[in-house]
C-alpha cells in the first residue's frame, strides 16, 4: 500500500508517478552541500549513473546540475560545438526543434532535417547530409515526447561513425533513458542528456547527463571559452569529479534532497537487470498500442518500429475534443497529457506509462488508465467504427 | 517538537535548517506541470514574492527556476546587459569576484571595485566610477556569503540614480532576502537575484528572482538575442506572467515539489509582518557578535555597519585551525561552514544564523551553537587573552 494521499493517477509522459521511498528522501532533513554524509551520496549517485547509461569507460564524464532537462541542451550547445560550427539536428517534434533553438542560441550553424509527422529521419538522408559538410555534433531525440516517436540510436550512430567519424553523436534521451535501451559505449555514443522526473522516476528538477572521454577531449580542446556560466563544464566537471571520489567541492549549491531522491531512485532502478526493466516497459506498451487500436484510434508515431515504449501519442476520433476526453479521464482519476506538436496539437493525446506504473506489479495504474480511456470515449459519444 | 529524525544542527549560511512542513511538502505526491493544483499553486507562490520583495508595481517581474542561486548571475548576464557594454561590479568577497566572471562570460565589459577584505567600496568611489564611464548595470551583493559582509542598498541604489540615473542596480541577494530589509520599489531597485535555501527556508534547487519594469524594458529594447536558451528571459516571461494569471504554460518541465515547499515557506514567512522578521534576525545577530567578541575573537566584517544579521564570519584564535574545531563542533552536533574567501580562507570560520533557528521560540539552535563554539574552542586549548 502506497502511504500517499489518495490522488489523480499521473500518467503524462514526465513528470511521473512516483515510489513512496523516493518521495520521503525528497524530505531529509538538512544537510551540508560539502558534508561528507551528503557527499557519500552525491558521489554515489554519480557512480549509479555509469551503470544506467551502461558505460564502464573511466574517461565517460556524468553530471547531475540543479535544473529542467531542457539545461542539457544549454550544456552541449556552450560547450561541444563552437559559434560558427556545423550541428546536424535530427527532429521528430517539439523537442528537436528546441534543441536546434537552443544550439543557434550558441552560434552554432544548424542543419535541421524534420522527420514527417509521427516518423523520422532516414539513414539514406543523414548519411548524404553528413558527407556534405563537416558536423562538429549530429543531435537526435531518442524519444520525442510530443509524438511519441523513437529514432533508432543503435544503427544512427554505427552510420555517423561510418560517414563522418569525428562527429559527436548526442542523444537527447529525457523521454527514454531508463526506459529504453541505450548501451553507452557499445553503440559510441557521445553525450545523452536526460530529467530525473520521467522514467528515473524521481521529482523535477535535475539535469542528468553522461559524455564520453572523447566528447570531453572536444570540449578541453575548444578554442572560445564555454559560451554559459550556469551551463559551463569548465566550471562543472572538477565538481562532479569531487564528488565521486568523495571529495567537498563547490561551485552552485547542490540539492542534497533532490540528490537524495535521485539516490533512492537509481538504487530501485539498478537492484534487478536492466534488460528486465526495459523488457517490461516494452510489453506494457505492446499491451498498451494493441489495446488503443481495439479500440479503433490511431496512434501518431505511425511504424510498429517508430513507437516509443514508454508513452504512446493517439489520435482521438474526429468528433472527440481534447478538451472534452482530458477532463473525463481526469473525472475518472487519471491524468493525460494534450498535444503540443504544433501541426497536430488539438487532434492527439498523451499517454505516459514509464517507471512504477509500469514495474510495480502491486499498481494498477495502466489497467486503470486504459478502462478510463475507453468508458471516456463512449460518454463523449465515441463508438469504433 | 520537530517530526524530523535527530540530526546535526545545520548552522551554516545556507542551506539552513528547514521547517517540518516545507519538507513534508518537498514530498507532495506527483501532479502535472500543468494540471489546475499546480498551476494554482505556481502561480500563488509567484505573487506572494512580491510581497517578500515589498514591490507592488504591477510591471515588476519575478521568475522562479528549476537551479541553484549562480542561475540568477546567468539571468542577468544573458539578458541584462549584451556583449561590450559596461558592468561595474562591487565586491565584498568570492561571490562578487564569481558574478563579474558570469558576466564576463556573456560579454559583458566589467570593471570591478573590491572592497578591502571584510568591508565594501564606498559610496565616493563608486561615485567617480560612474562618472566616468557608461554602465549598463550596476551589480553589488547584498551579504557575501564567503565575508558576512553587508552592503548597504539604500544608499548605494540613490547614490547611482544620481550619478547614473540609466544605470540598472541589480542586487546578488542570495544571502539576504528574507533576512535583510530589501525595499524593492522604495529604494528602486531594478533587480535581486536570490536562492530557494537560504533564509527564504525552502531546500536547494530554485533560482528565485525579481526585475523592475525598467529591467524588462531593458531587456525587451535589446539588439541582439539573449546569450542563453535555459536562461533566456524571452523563454520564461511568458510562462511566468501565464502561471501567475493561473494558466499553464510550458517551456521546461518546473519542480511542482521544490515550488510546493517554497509556496509553504513563503506563507510562514508572510504570515507575520517582514519587518519583526527582520528585527528578529537582528538582534540574534546582535548577540552572537556580542558573544563571539566576549570570547575574545574578531569578526571578518570589521565595521559594525558592515556586519551582516543572518550569518557571522568568525576568524578564528593563531592557536587553532578550521580542521580542529569544525569537527569539534560536529561531535557536539553544531554544523559550520570553512572559509571560502581566497585570502583568508583557513583562518575563519562561518557560522549562519537564519530562518528557522533564529524565529522558531522552541528551537534551542542558536544557544546550542554559542555553546559547542565555547567549550569547543576550550577543548582546542584556545584561552582567551
């Protein structure tokens, strides 16, 4: 039994719902920032993070900032690439483009190629647009949160190292990483950003990342200083080093709880096997997509091999409002997220099921979501065709 | 009695010691960024920092950001002030020095004025700089952290109007609000910048701020493009100014626990007037300086009128070294900080006296700390002279 207050189930795509024993290690008692109780457990969970991304190479460089997910973008943008450098943007939504916003804010010159609505670029494409001009960094969102939409990071990055070898593979991984697979150093990855309130299932309000030695030898080498102060990793890595050989260290104030939380939430996380986590994920949101279908809607990530595992993107019939179903749902005790992809916004919901809705058997929050989802749309009229 | 489990006093200036209800809502159950609970909240907590900053223009602007307090240096530097107009900085200690660097960093040309250590520039030299060049700002910190000196705003903000009326006065308040007099409309400020942990009483985590409609004006007739994404007033305007008005709104996912505790520090501290709040801090203040020269010790700050209330930098007897006493205290349960400042830093310690240990009647903390720092300075072999 939970020991929260009863309370509308969360189920957006971020932030999530979230264990008991994290939400209580988001109130431990104060502790000095440069304590050596809280800074066992900083360095902890700066450790925890090489095996969540699955890297085992000393030179990989984590990072955990006080901030949104979006501070990630501002990390890579001022520090890997230079004004004046070329960026390859690989966008499936919303949060591609930002990404390519915040790298223009930087200087950086960007090359954009947008995937169709509920689809994504293609080797054949990024491969002829890499042999045209040389990318300091090629950007992918793993998962895009406004569609739903997976890009394959396995066979993206085995192609960037194929036709253009010195480019610098970032995964903005906010709606995937600790949801979907991603093996770090076996798939040479360079830098995945991600939040600690979706699948790591602890509140807003970190920034999480992990670079390779060869992203951080790029970054030693850049001829400009690091365009942020905040987002400076000149002024972060000696930090993040400290910590993890337990050593205080200062430059911003930490937040010993959120970084507590964080700690329980990668302990849960990394007491079974990975494999077993994201196999989990995957046949909940197979359950999830076939179910929806039954139901005769479609999804917007439109290939079987497109859709993310850990949310699910749905068209609603055409006589069903967002602002009609939203409320039902939440009438039912169950929280959707409405569109934000700009051609689609009014026309699509989203369904978040990542972490304990998905891995605590005891929770029935998916069973629960999906009746909601059904007797919602028949008292806004709906009937399957 | 607290429902907190036994636990070293934390006594250093910040983060502070924090009250059971601020932390029982650092776990408040997972709800949407933009569900109606949240954005109701968010946008409360936003209006009631108005009150702590006594502003009530309606054209004054306060954001508060998922980051540590060094967000704010980033805020004004991107947005304040663009790449070769003119900073001038007043330091009083490290974190002076560390704004100037923030400000450097986005292009800012800066001219510094160190004060000599443990005292401020005054107000004729400060005069003749502005005289004799052009500033877009005016930056000064309120209480350094690393010195426990104070500067004195009113006086410093009517000597600029009148030396250098154009000129914005930004005020590094991360050691002040909430413990200090800050009148944000009467003594004209066009900025403070501030942190969730110090005496506002809620943990690490957000950046919290306050700009003059003169500052947002500054900001909106700007040429180029603000210097950072994650820090772009052009991002978090709009998402402030909607939640304030109760309606969600989206640019990076906020903390709905860090703003849930502040919402509930923020109406403890305004449920009494701020001026015995204030006074309060002043007079335990005034008995720990009492209490430390009877010891027969000096303060870092020399004057009187430069002394900061919530926080005393102590140094300490030639006899005994910060690595024997802190521990000394530690074992009697007593947390205070080293010294950061550069050229003092192991002669001195820091003792913080804020929020909660100095307004809570039932909390024993301050006694507590005068007594470990006695018998501890004893069991040091230090006899006063």
């Amino acid at each position: 039994m939970s020991s929260q207050p009863e309370h509308p189930t969360l189920l957006i795509p971020g932030p999530i719902e979230f264990d008991d024993a994290v939400l209580q290690s988001m109130s431990h008692y104060s502790e000095s920032h440069v304590g050596p109780g809280f800074v066992a457990t900083f360095g902890e969970t700066l450790s925890m993070l090489r095996q969540l991304f699955q890297t085992t190479d000393p030179a990989s460089q984590p990072f955990i900032i006080s901030g949104s997910g979006t501070l990630g973008w501002d990390l890579v943008s001022a520090n890997l690439i230079e004004p004046g450098e070329n960026a390859l943007v690989l966008s499936t939504g919303y949060f591609g483009d930002g990404f390519a916003d915040c790298l223009t804010t930087y200087g950086a010159s960007v090359t954009k190629i947008d995937g169709p609505v509920g689809g994504r670029p293609q080797l054949p494409e990024i491969e002829k647009a890499l042999s045209q001009k040389k990318y300091k960094v090629l950007t992918v969102t793993h998962v895009d949160t406004s569609t739903g939409v997976l890009s394959e990071l396995k066979d993206l990055a085995a192609t960037v190292k194929k036709a253009s070898p010195d480019t610098l593979v970032i995964v903005d991984g906010v709606c995937s990483v600790a949801c979907e697979e991603i093996a770090f150093d076996a798939w040479g990855l360079d830098g995945v950003v991600t939040a600690s309130q979706k699948a790591i299932g602890c509140p807003a309000g970190l920034s999480i990342s992990m670079f390779s030695g060869r992203a951080m030898e790029a970054f030693k080498n850049r001829k400009a200083p690091p365009a942020s102060y905040f987002a400076s990793m000149k002024n972060w890595t000696p930090i993040m080093q400290n910590y993890e050989a337990k050593k205080p260290s200062y430059f911003a104030t930490p937040s010993p709880q959120l970084v507590r939380a964080l700690n329980t939430a990668l302990k849960q996380i990394l007491s079974r096997p990975l494999s077993e986590r994201f196999q989990r994920h995957a046949e909940v949101s197979d359950r999830i997509k076939r179910a929806v279908r039954d139901l005769g809607l479609e999804l917007v990530a439109t290939k079987p091999e497109d859709q993310a595992h850990a949310m699910t993107a749905i068209y609603l019939p055409e006589t069903v409002k967002t602002t009609d179903i939203l409320p039902k749902l939440s009438g039912k005790g169950v929280v959707f997220a409405g569109g934000i992809h700009k051609a689609i916004a009014p026309k699509y919901i989203r369904f978040g099921h990542m972490g304990v809705s998905v891995t605590d058997p005891a929770r029935k929050d998916i069973d629960k979501a999906l009746e909601a989802l059904r007797t919602g749309l028949a008292e806004c009229g709906y009937q399957k065709a």
